[in-house]
C-alpha cells in the first residue's frame, strides 16, 4: 500500500523509506517555532536539558504576535523574555514589533517554509503551512523546548482523510467557506488524530490565500495536520519569497484514506459558524436577524493581502453601522504597507473601521476588541468557543471577510450578495 | 503508580482549552494562581471545591482548540491525578503525557462515570474502579513508548535521560 502525501514527508524526516499509520516515529525538524504566551515556558523546559546552544539558530522561529505590542507588564514581561532568548542564542529568525505579523501568516510570507518540510510549532494553528505540501503540526511547549535541544520530536504517523475538491468557488465563496463546509460536515472531532489530505481537480482553482485558510483550520477539525499538493500556484507563491531547494511530495496512487469525502466547491455558499463549536455551520444568509455589537476582520486564519481585498471591496463607499465596531488587523507588516498602497486602509479607514497593526489579540480574547457580558462578533478567526474573545455569556459567530464586512454594514449577519446587490 | 481514590468532576463532549484556562490568563507566570481560574467559564465550583486527588472524566474530543499546555498543567497543580475521557484531542493529550499528567482513554465506557462516583484508579494496569457502584473498567494501558515518557515524569527527563 502507498503513502500520503504526509506518510511521505514523515517517512523521509524519520529516515524511514517507508511508515504506516499508526507508527511512531522520530523525525527531524526544518522549523521549530514559538511566540510570546509560549515561548517563557519553552525556554525554561529547553534549559532544563542543559544544552549550551539550540540545535540550529537558522531553524527557529520567534515572534511576539499574541499579547503584542504588550498589552500589560505582564506580558510585557513574557515578551522581553522571547526577546532575550532571541539574543542569547543568536536566535536569526526573531521578528520585532513594526516588522512582525501574526506567525502563520508571517513565517510562509518570509520564505521560511517549503514544500515537503516538517515544521513543530508551540500553536495549535501551525498546521497552516501544509497550504504549502508542508507538514505542520502544533506541539506543547515542553515538545518544543525538547525540540530546540534536540531538532527532533516524535510522532505518531496519522491515518489520513482524503478530500477531494471538484469545481470551482462561487462568487463571494472562499476558503473559510470551503473549511466551514468541511468542519459541519464531519465535525469537530471529525480528523482526530488524522491528516487531512486535499486533491483533485478543484485545488488548482483555490489560491494561495484560500488554501492557508483552508489549511490553518484543519485543527478545528480535530485534525494533526492538513496538507494540499504543491502545484504551479504553490510554487509562483514562492518564487522570489524563497531560494531554497525544496523537495514537494505528492501521494502515492495507491495511497490509503480511511474515509473519503467530496466537495463541491460550485456549490458551496457563504457560510457562518454558530456558537460555540465550529461545526455549527448554517449559510449566511439563514442568520440574517442575528444582530452584531462587533465585526472583526484579521488573524492568522483571515488577515491575508487577498482577505483585505475582499473586505475592502464590501466597504469600498459604505460606511459601519452605527451600532456596530469593525476592527481590521493586517496579519503582517508588509501585508499592511500593500494594502496601505493599493488603498485599502483609507477605504476601511473611511467608512469608519479601527484598523490595527498586526496581533493576534481578539482572536483568542487577549486584547484590542475584546467582547463584554452578552455581545456578539461576526469574526474571520477560527475559534468560537464558550468565552473565546471575552465574557464567557458572549457569543462569536466564524465566517470569511465577504460576510464579516458585509454584517458590519448592516449591523446584522448578512450574505454579501444582498449588499452587493443594494 | 499508586492506587488513587478521589471523587469525580464530570464533563461533557468537546470540553476545549478556552474553557479549561480561558486565554486572558495565560499571561499568569505564577502556575498556583493560573490554576485558581481552571474551567471557571463553565464551572466556577471546581476552582473554588476541587480537591487534590479529585477525578475529570469527560465526553469525546477533551481538550480540543489551542496548543495551550497551561491546559493539562492547571490540572496538574490542582492535584488532579488522571483524567478520563471517552476521547482526547490529540494536542492535550501528548502535553498533558509530556508534563508527566496520565491520561486514559476510555471510549464510550466512559458514559458509566457520573458526577459526584468515586473512583480508585490504577493507570499502569488500566483499570478504574467505580467504588461507590462496584463497576470495575478496564482498559489497554498506554503504549509502551507513552509509559517510558509517562515513568520518566515527563518529556524534558526523558530527553536529559537519553542524551
């Protein structure tokens, strides 16, 4: 029986010519990567190994992107220490305020990540960079600190759930469409422990942006990771971004899926996630009476050049309802000089939208659009748990930036295509 | 391990990490006072009553969402000493093995655990022992890679073992 596209990867990262699901392995790591909430921990649990050095200063990553710019001593104090570790260890990848971006957005922008790498990082959304036939999974910080000792880290090799994409997306359906469709289907717990395995005709129609999307969610799925095929679109993305040689894998023909699923994409619609589980998947425009205190448009999920667009074509002359706060968060620095240059900021400026430099804050309910008792987001983040972004009686409703921007006009859930249509 | 007797603080299905240490929290160096707010969004009695020695058993799919180890470790401080679940999500369950927290999964076995039971738990053997209704589960032990981490008291002692 052949490999996945992700046996393959771990196959070649552990030595191995060959592994199956189920296997546990060691493999060696090309990124090891970790931000401000957890990167104090992972420096303690890597010092208590006592290692003089990290196994390789050119394969770490750091970025302060969570409670940053620091939002109070506290994490002020957890960024300095991510800073000091930086210098210390002669760490070359540490990305300072005014030059940094949210970590899943920034580290594939860098050039960091290519195909067929295997990247650990101390954040669940790490499974990101498969959008680029990477694997990438999120790990603890004590895997972490190991790994900075080390460059490994074990493994179980994940039995995998194919996903073929047929088609091509609607207008105003994108990624975060395409992975709520997904996630309603088979839920939350629906790839636990598994791969998710993208193929078919339908990929090569997605962009960069929307597979990141697509990709970064695939733990809200339960899943160990998520991985598309390298094609010509991957690997335009990475022209001019990185000069690496790269080695993409793709499945075998007689590769093994535990489970099969099909989708669509022509007929997919604008889609919402209902509190608080991201499967709770209903179109946008079923939800048209729900009222909204908050619309945010951002993070590593929705914070993209292509996700700013999108918002900005919505927003483009309009204005925020008076009753709602649309807060939009470029996911990097240089993601907010583009769309400062082609116009972007002054549209969401002008029709009365805060705009932030990059940060995770609202996403996971740290700072800048935090939710008080009985308020309600419409969201582009990943997460709608019970409290997520705020008062634990608060409620956030997931959808893409067409959806986002379109309810923070009319100040209730809307499908863009009503706007668009007004 | 020793035998443990504690009684049970019982959850439902997709208990994840925003409720178990909600993230406004996770700037909290001090792992005694990050403790004090475990599962308060959904429970505010467990951080006020639960004691050292107390059970969790859950649903499916325990500890979905972030890669937050502050998770299992609120646990831990607390003196939880096993956490049941019918399923785990697959991060929480390698951080709380890697802090040296015994994690067993239980399947639909779990369904027999109620709020309030007691139980006497031997992780090494596999076995939970319903006290108060003479219900006795048993089930596979961890992998043996898993127990070599879990008798190390954790990863990092792991690692230093080795090097």
């Amino acid at each position: 029986m052949g490999m996945t596209m992700t046996q393959k990867i771990l196959a070649r990262h552990a030595g191995a010519g060959k592994v199956e699901a189920g296997d546990i392995i060691t493999a060696g790591i090309d990124l090891a990567l970790t931000n401000d909430i957890m990167g104090a921990q992972t420096f303690a649990e890597f010092e208590k190994i006592g290692k003089p050095a990290v196994f390789d200063q050119n394969k770490v990553v750091l970025v302060p992107d969570h409670f940053c710019p620091a939002n109070d001593m506290k994490s002020a104090e957890l960024a300095k220490k991510l800073r000091e570790f930086a210098r210390k260890y002669q760490i070359t990848h540490y990305f300072e305020i005014g030059r940094m971006g949210i970590e899943h957005a920034l580290l594939p922008d860098s050039g960091l990540i290519a195909p067929g790498d295997l990247v650990a990082g101390a954040d669940s959304h790490t499974c990101t960079y498969g959008a680029l036939n990477a694997f990438a999974t999120g790990v603890g910080l004590t895997d972490l600190g190991a790994a900075l000792a080390t460059g490994k880290t074990w493994l179980k090799v994940p039995a995998a759930v194919g996903v073929e994409l047929c088609g091509s997306l609607p207008r105003y359906v994108r990624g975060k469409d395409v992975v709520l469709a997904l996630i309603g289907r088979i839920g939350v717990d629906g790839a636990r422990y598994k791969s998710l395995e993208y193929y078919g005709s339908g990929v090569a129609r997605l962009t960069m942006a929307d597979r990141f999307t697509i990709a970064n969610m695939a733990i809200e799925a339960g899943a160990k990771n998520g991985i598309f095929p390298c094609d010509s679109v991957t690997a335009t993305y990475l022209e001019g971004r990185t000069a690496r040689e790269y080695r993409p894998e793709a499945a075998d023909a007689d590769a093994f899926y535990e489970e099969r699923i099909e989708i669509n994409l022509s007929l997919l619609e604008p889609l919402v996630a209902c509190p608080h589980l991201p499967e709770n998947v209903k179109p946008a425009k079923e939800l048209s009476g729900i009222a909204i205190d908050q619309a945010v448009i951002g993070s590593c999920t929705n914070g993209r050049l292509d996700d700013l667009a999108q918002a900005a074509e919505i927003l483009k002359g309009r204005k925020i309802n008076k009753k709602v706060r649309a807060i939009v968060i470029p996911a990097t620095q240089e993601i907010y000089s583009q769309a400062m240059a082609l116009g972007y900021l002054r549209t969401f400026v002008d029709a009365g939208a805060a705009v932030s430099t990059p940060t995770c804050g609202p996403c996971f309910g740290g700072h800048m659009g935090i939710l008080a008792a009985g308020e309600r987001a419409v969201s582009t983040t990943n997460r709608n748990f019970k409290g997520r972004m705020g008062a634990a009686d608060s409620e956030i409703y997931l959808a893409g930036p067409y959806v986002a921007a379109a309810s923070a006009i009319t100040g209730r859930i809307t499908d863009p295509a009503e706007i668009a249509g007004a | 391990m020793r035998e443990k007797t504690g009684n049970v603080w019982r959850y439902g299905h997709h208990v994840d990490t925003d409720v178990i240490i909600p993230a406004r929290y996770l700037n909290i160096a001090d792992h005694k006072e990050l403790a004090e707010h475990a599962m308060e969004d959904i429970d505010a009695d467990f951080a006020k009553q639960a004691q050292a020695g107390d059970y969790i058993v859950a649903g499916k799919n325990f500890g979905c969402g972030s890669s937050r180890e502050h998770a299992p470790l609120v646990f831990k401080v607390r003196g939880v000493p096993v956490i049941i679940a019918d399923s785990f999500a697959r991060i929480f369950y390698r951080n709380a093995i890697n802090i040296g927290l015994p994690v067993m999964e239980i399947g639909q076995e779990a369904e027999k655990i109620e709020d309030g039971d007691t139980l006497e738990v031997d992780v090494a053997k596999g076995e939970i022992k319903i006290a108060n209704k003479n219900i006795t589960i048993t089930t596979k032990p961890l992998p043996g890679f898993i127990q070599e981490i879990a008798e190390a008291g954790g990863l990092i002692n792991c690692v230093k073992g080795k090097n």
